[in-house]
C-alpha cells in the first residue's frame, strides 16, 4: 500500500477516486487504497480539498508541497508564446562559465517534468572540467562515420591540430555541456526541454548536439564506460551545450510551416 489516507479529514467526495488511472481507490464512507497498483502520479494528493490523501514515497518532502489557484495561470498565452519566438540556438558565449547554483535552479524544472510510466528515472551530468576527456572519447567512437559526415571529419582534424581553427566542430565556443540519460527516449528530452527553457529565462543560451548523441547511437557499452555511476540501461538522449550568450538576437525568422492533419 503506497497512500496515507487521513479518514477523519477525508470528506468521502470522491475527487481522489475519479483521477486514479489505476483504479486503485474506491470510497464508500472514506477514501480506501484497493491494492497495489498505484504507481504513486499524485493525482490523488494533488486534487483533495481536505489534504486527506499523502503518499508514503514522499514523506518528509513536505516543504515541496504548494498550493495554487488551478483557475490562475502564472503566465498567459500570449507571453508564452512570445517567449517561444524569441527562443533561439546559440552557438556564441562569453568566456564566462555557470555556477553550481544557477544549474541547481534549471534542474528544478527537470524536476518537475512529466515521465513515462511515472518512473522518474532522468539523470543528469554537467560535464566541465572532463569536457576535453569526454570529447576525445566521442570522437573515438564517432569516427567510423567521418567518411558519412564532414563535420566528424573536422572534429577529428580540430583534435589533432586546433591552432588552425577558430571554433570547435562541435561545441563551438562552449566549455559546459548537459548530458540527460534515462531508459525512456521521450522523458529525456522532455525534461531536457524545459530545462533549456528555463535557461533562456535566466538569460543564459545554448544548443542540441546530434553528433555527440551518435556516441551512444554507436557504442552504448563503451560510452557507459565513462560514467560508472549510471545505470547501463539508461541512454544518453540530450545533449545541450550552454553558456552565457555573446551574442543576441533582434527578431524572430519565418520557419517552414508545420503540417497537421485531422482525422
């Protein structure tokens, strides 16, 4: 049994009973956990009026626990999508690295992130000063396909000699660099989106590296190798280069439209 149902405050309303996808409470004079089946999403907790209902996994959790208006919204439509707008990849960064604080506060957002059977199995590494280290590993195992892809070819030329080149193939001007692992492909990215959000909020920038995501796409074993401390059943999923910006952008830019169908 994974809830604490406080029968003296439970009013019998049936609220918690109705957003259980599992079926697993059912109320006659009070609320009653029917079994095992809960996979512990909290809709039972979040909905109750009375704060009847707590479960056991999050006891001594409580100061996570708010209370909102669910008819309040703290930001509107219209501010939301201008901020979507003026999102932007950025490739420029100051020579300014970020603090363990302010990647505290974009992990909070992961935090809150939605997950594939409500595992909650995304796991992060910020690689600094490593970074070099896991490059040269990358490259090592990518390099089977530098003949498919030039910019795996310029990668490995940048490795051998960069007095010649200005930016790295890869990272650009980036010196920080967020990994997301998890078993599930969509909750990684996901919780990765709204870090990067968050990000852009703090004023900070960054962008997606599908080269250094073939790493795992490849050689998963290997790559694993360099992180001991992860379960070997988790992938790496998201990779984002971030930093401060360097430089900023003035107005949004037309995209190709998006095709929806209605069935």
């Amino acid at each position: 049994m994974k809830l604490i149902i406080d029968e003296e405050l439970c009013t019998a309303c049936k609220q918690c009973m109705q957003v259980c996808i599992r079926d697993n409470i059912i109320v006659d004079d009070f609320a009653v956990e029917t079994g095992s089946n809960c996979f512990e999403c909290g809709h039972c907790m979040a909905i109750c009026k009375q704060k009847a209902i707590t479960l056991k996994s999050y006891e001594g959790k409580e100061d996570r626990i708010q209370d909102y208006n669910p008819r309040e919204l703290p930001v509107g439509y219209d501010d939301l999508l201008q901020f979507l707008k003026q999102r932007r990849s950025i490739r420029w960064f100051k020579n300014k690295k970020i603090d363990n604080e302010t990647f505290d506060k974009l992990f909070e957002g992961a935090y809150y992130s939605p997950s594939a059977q409500n595992e909650q199995d995304v796991e992060f590494v910020v690689l600094d000063d490593r970074l070099d280290e896991f490059m040269g590993l990358v490259y090592d195992i990518i390099k089977v396909e530098e003949d498919e892809f030039f910019r795996i070819k310029e990668f490995g030329d940048y490795l051998k000699d960069n007095s010649t080149k200005e930016f790295h193939p890869l990272l650009w001007e980036g010196k920080q660099l967020i990994l997301t692992f998890s078993t599930d492909k969509t909750s990684a990215v996901i919780a990765n989106a709204r870090l990067e959000l968050l990000a852009y909020s703090l004023g900070l920038g960054g962008f997606y590296s599908l080269f250094i995501l073939k790493a795992d796409e490849i050689d998963h074993d290997r790559l694993m190798e360099f992180f001991p401390d992860i379960d070997k059943n988790k992938h790496m999923y998201s990779t984002f280069i971030i930093g401060y910006p360097k430089k900023r952008f003035r107005r949004t830019i037309p995209h190709k439209d998006i095709k929806v169908t209605y069935f």
